[in-house]
C-alpha cells in the first residue's frame, strides 16, 4: 500500500508540474538540526564569529551605521536615478538582516533582539500603501526593455529590483522568525502579494527579468524565500507562484539555464552553454537551486531534488577550486582550469548553504564533507582579523582584496552575507536522524544540546588530530569520516568518545597544463576579473600572476599556504619552482605558532634523486586574512 500511494503522489507531483501547478506534500528531513540557541561554536571559528558579532551584528556601529546606511536605499529609491537599468544597493538591508536575526537566535539576547524588531519596523514605514518596499522609484522596472540604451549607459544591462526585494522580504521574514512578531510577516505578505500581482498584471515571468545576461537567475532566485514564506504562513498563492516558475527550467527550446533538462545531461555545466563568463554567475546560480530544495520540502517534487543533487555533484566534478568552493571569480566556468584560483565570498557562502540543506533533506555525508572544506578554508578566510570587514575576491597567490560597492562605505554584498554561514553551520555541528541516532557531522570545538542531549567537542580540530566528544546521555551516536581521512579511530573513555584522525598530509597536483591566457574566456576572467586593469589597488597584480602550474598541501581538511605572516621571506612564498606533476611526497610537523595564526607545520618536499624543499606553512584562513594594498603581495598555497 505504501509503495502504490507513493507511486500515486509521484504521479500527482509530475503532472501538477508539468502544468505549472504544485501539489502541497510537506517532506520531512532526514536530519533533525540543532536549534541556534543551544549551540555555541568555540576554538579559533568561535572566536572569528565573536569578533564578527562584535564588528558587525551587536554593536553599535552595525546597529547604528550599518542599517542607516543599508535603509537609505529604501528612502532614497535611488538605485535606478540613472534609467533603463539599476543597481543592487537594495539588498544590503536584506542581507545584513538574515544574519543579524539569525545571530539574535543563536545568542537569544534581549537587547538584539530588540532591536530586529524596531529596525524591521523603520523599514516598514517606508512601505507603500499597496505592500511595495524597494530601492527602485519605478516599481515596475524589472527588466530590461531597450538593451542598447541600457548598455550605454550601464556597460551591461543590470536590473536588480526583484533581486532587492527578495533580500528584503527574506530578512524580514527571519526576523519574524527570530521574535514572532506578526506584524513583520504581515509586511512581508504584502510586499510578495504586490509583486506577485504586479508580475501577473504585466504578463511578466520571472525568468525574463533581472540583468540581460544571467537568464532569470538573479529574479528566479526568489523561490527559496517565495516557498519559506508558503511553509510560514499557508498562504496558497506563494506556492502558486513558485510553481508558476519552474516550466522555465524545462523548456523544449532548451532556453538556458534549463536545470531539468541540463543537470542529468553528462556535460559540466560550463559546456552546458556558451559563454559561461556571461551567463553562469555563480551565486545567483546556487541560489536558485537551493531554491529547488526547498520546493521539493514544500512539496515532495522529487525531480526538484534528485536535479538540485545533480546539479551540486557537477559542480564538484567540473568547477570546484582550491578552496574547496565551487567556481572562478563569481562564474562557473571550469575553476581547475585556472591556475590563480579566485573565488568571490558569497559565493562560498552558498555553496555551503546548498549543501546544508541537501544534507538536512538527504542524510548524506557527502554534504558535510563539501561544506567542511569550503568552511575551513574558503569561508574562514572571508573575515578579516578583528572581524569588522571582509575581501570580495580570495587568492590563492599574493593577496586578497576588497572593495567598496555602489558608493557605499559600510555595506557589501560579501561582508553583509558573512554572518549567516556561521549560523548554517552550527545547526548541523550535531543532528539527529529519523530512528533517533544522533550525528556529529563536524569537529571544531564546540557545544550543542539537541533533545535534552548535550554534546561537548574539544582537541582545537582540524589543526590538532584528536577529538573528545563528551555526550550528557547513554545515546546511539554516530561519527562522520572525512572523505579525506584514510583512517579515523574511534573509542570509549571514562565516558566520552576520543576520535583520532589519520590528518593525512598530501600533495593534490592541480593542473598539467595553463589555459592560453589569449583566449577570450581566460583573458577575460584570468586578466580583468582576477586584477582590477585601472589604477585600484590590485592593478599591479599582472606582475605576480601566477603563468605556471603548481600544487597544493593539505593537512586533513585544511589546505596550507606560504604566507609571510608567519616570517616567511618573500623568495619562499613565491619560489617559482612546483612540485606540481614531479612525484613529491610531504612531511609535516606541527609546531609551535605566533599566537595569531591558528595552525603552523614544518613542510619538507622531497624525492630520491630530487630537490628537497623545506618551508614552514599555515593554515589558508589564518595565514591569509588580513588586508593589504597595492604592492602587499603576502602568500601563495602554490607549492
């Protein structure tokens, strides 16, 4: 019976998709995650989100300055003064929201909560009487409707009003979520009606608005909040209209991107279509298939998953970089392919997001295994020392850089977004499945309680090899192995578990060849994307571009870096000399740091018959997040 009424539901889904309609099937996840209240990340992560908090949620500059600055584009409706198009300062407010009200949860301070509330209901005053709030004075300028005009006036054609509202309407609909204050949602409601409304009454879809290059995506990526707000409140018409969307995934004409047709197709996504560097913006991208999961949980839609799920595992096969993310200067244009890795930190911060939740949804570690490389290494490295800022753009080679966007001086589409992925991870530090095993999914120090079962993890993880785990109860507990561990030991004493993990130290060889830097992917992304051409701070970057292959050493999860934080000279974080290809093999010994950087090892390189290298090394994140200016090369994790 069960297996027919399965096959009868699958059977409803698929045709209510097909015809742009949504059978409401609540899935329930495979994992039980951690309520942010009850988890507390310690050790050197910890410590980085206590001094982001700081900077940039709880004080009085974020709260003072931050949202004064990020609500004035809601005031001002300045974002498209110049015409045909329009910029994106709208989704600062939204942004710097979702984490700041995530943060308020996780600590459950009075005085922080607070003041979610009363900014929410600034923003609210600036809300139109038919539910609109945007940083756009023309409501309905959501496309593009004369592309020469607009490229004139732009040099692309950037239209960013429903990516604006999204944020808007998805910070505030955490913040509801964070107080329970109904007077938000009931904001939100209106604002998503109005649009909704509108797009209906212009015989609009979505996938044929935002910037004329990315095909729908920034617009589309609605779906992920649009559902949300459908699980919060029931309200039918939210889920109508996510459905409304999806045939523009599934398209006979093959119209890109066509998630549906393309993600079970055999090709990288970057061959999907022509010019990736135009189309394949990165996060936009990832945002749009989280959004898929979280209709296949509304909904039951499996294809909604099983693409979501193909779609990430091409992404690992074809475009995930050194950093342990996924693509190359904001594209998905084949990273491995380019051998001066670069990555934006939002982008980092959704592929971490995507995998969370096909972990929550699947139960596959597999997940877990993405989101601790990409967290520790990646993510770790997009918060400046002192936690009051952050670069746009990581390196693998001389330094990282920010920037200031759309002349604001204290808000950014990468610093505003930081504070959520920390809130992401400690929800599934520790989980609990469906038959009640609890999981300990990652191993930085840290304390959750989870169903009245409380979980204490120590041993300055991944930096030293071994973990205690103390567990208050007499529970079923399972423990994740890295992929990359060959051998994890786990044992029982005086009541709690001790974990010792083989940290296996390695060489990953990354390229064979270098793309021809003339050809007009690589120049474009290789050249202008990678160093600012103007007179900015990174201009002079050309002279230390990286024209040969190399290699990287990992210690467990954590790829190492040359760095001259740590004394390092110059001559040795850039040595010309790889030992990419050459049948290396690695020691490393731990040893004693400078109290600022998180992990320190002695790196010898050799061979028989070859050239020994000897250079100390440090973790990517610590050995590299401090900003520097023009001419400050400062490390490379080529080897």
């Amino acid at each position: 019976m069960k297996t027919l009424c399965g096959t009868i539901l699958a059977a409803a889904v698929a045709s209510c998709a097909a015809a742009g309609q949504a059978v409401a099937v609540k899935v329930a996840d495979a994992m039980k995650q951690t309520p942010l209240r009850d988890v507390r990340l310690k050790g050197y992560p910890g410590a980085k989100l206590d001094d982001l908090v700081r900077e940039r949620v709880s004080g009085e500059f974020a709260r003072r300055n931050v949202f004064a600055e990020a609500r004035r584009a809601f005031r001002e409706r300045d974002d498209d003064e110049r015409g045909h198009g329009g910029l994106w300062r709208g989704e600062f407010w939204g942004k710097q929201m979702i984490g700041v009200a995530r943060v308020a949860d996780y600590l459950r301070d009075p005085s922080l909560l607070a003041f979610v509330r009363e900014e929410c209901r600034r923003m609210m005053e600036l809300q139109d009487a038919d539910g609109y709030l945007g940083s756009y004075a023309d409501k309905e300028l959501v496309a593009i409707t004369d592309r020469d005009a607009t490229r004139r006036i732009y040099g692309w054609m950037p239209v960013w009003n429903i990516w604006n509202r999204k944020y808007a309407m998805w910070g505030m609909l955490m913040a509801y979520k964070a107080t329970g204050d109904r007077a938000i949602l009931d904001s939100v409601e209106r604002q998503m009606t109005q649009l909704i409304d509108m797009m209906h009454r212009k015989g609009l879809r979505l996938h044929d608005t935002g910037a004329g290059e990315m095909n729908g995506l920034p617009s589309m990526s609605i779906l992920k909040p649009l559902v949300m707000l459908y699980e919060e409140t029931g309200t039918r018409k939210y889920l109508d209209y996510a459905a409304e969307m999806l045939p523009d995934w599934d398209r006979d004409d093959g119209l890109c991107p066509n998630f549906f047709r393309n993600a079970f197709g055999g090709k990288p996504l970057n061959e999907w279509y022509p010019e990736p560097g135009q189309w394949a913006k990165t996060y936009e991208f990832l945002s749009c298939v989280d959004g898929l999961v979280e209709y296949y949980r509304a909904t039951g839609d499996r294809r909604c998953l099983d693409t979501a799920a193909a779609i990430r595992d091409n992404l690992v096969a074809s475009d995930l970089n050194p950093f342990g993310a996924v693509g190359f200067g904001d594209k998905l244009i084949g990273a491995p392919k380019y051998c001066n890795a670069l990555n934006e930190a939002c982008d980092v911060i959704h592929w971490i997001r995507l995998n969370v939740d096909l972990f929550l949804v699947t139960g596959d570690k597999k997940y877990m295994d993405s989101v601790e490389l990409a967290y520790l290494n990646a993510y770790l490295a997009s918060i400046w020392r002192g936690g009051a800022w952050g670069p746009f753009f990581l390196r693998g080679h001389a330094r990282h850089t920010d920037q200031k966007q759309c002349g604001y001086a204290y808000n950014h589409c990468c610093v505003n977004n930081l504070p959520r992925t920390f809130m992401d991870v400690a929800s599934v530090a520790v989980t609990r499945d469906r038959d009640g095993t609890f999981h300990v999914n990652l191993y930085q120090d840290a304390k959750a309680t989870l169903d009245g079962v409380t979980f204490e993890i120590s041993g300055n993880y991944p930096v030293g090899s071994n973990v205690t785990v103390k567990v208050s109860s007499p529970v079923k507990v399972a423990f994740r192995r890295p992929e990359w561990c060959p051998k994890m030991n786990v044992a029982r004493l005086d009541g709690s578990y001790v974990l010792a993990f083989d940290m296996n130290p390695r060489i990953v060889d990354r390229l064979k060849t270098v793309p021809d830097l003339n050809r007009k992917d690589a120049k474009i992304w290789a050249y202008s994307r990678y160093p600012d051409l103007g007179n900015g701070p990174t201009s002079d970057l050309p002279a230390s571009y990286r024209t040969t292959p190399a290699a990287e050493v990992m210690w467990g999860p954590l790829v190492l870096a040359k760095s001259r934080l740590v004394g390092t000279p110059k001559s040795e974080v850039f040595e010309p000399f790889t030992i990419n290809g050459k049948g290396y093999s690695v020691r490393a010994t731990s040893c004693t740091g400078d109290g600022m950087t998180w992990g320190l090892w002695d790196i010898e390189l050799s061979k028989p018959g070859g050239r020994t290298v000897r250079v100390k090394a440090c973790d990517f994140a610590s050995g590299t997040d401090v900003p520097c200016g023009r001419g400050g090369d400062l490390f490379s994790i080529w080897f």
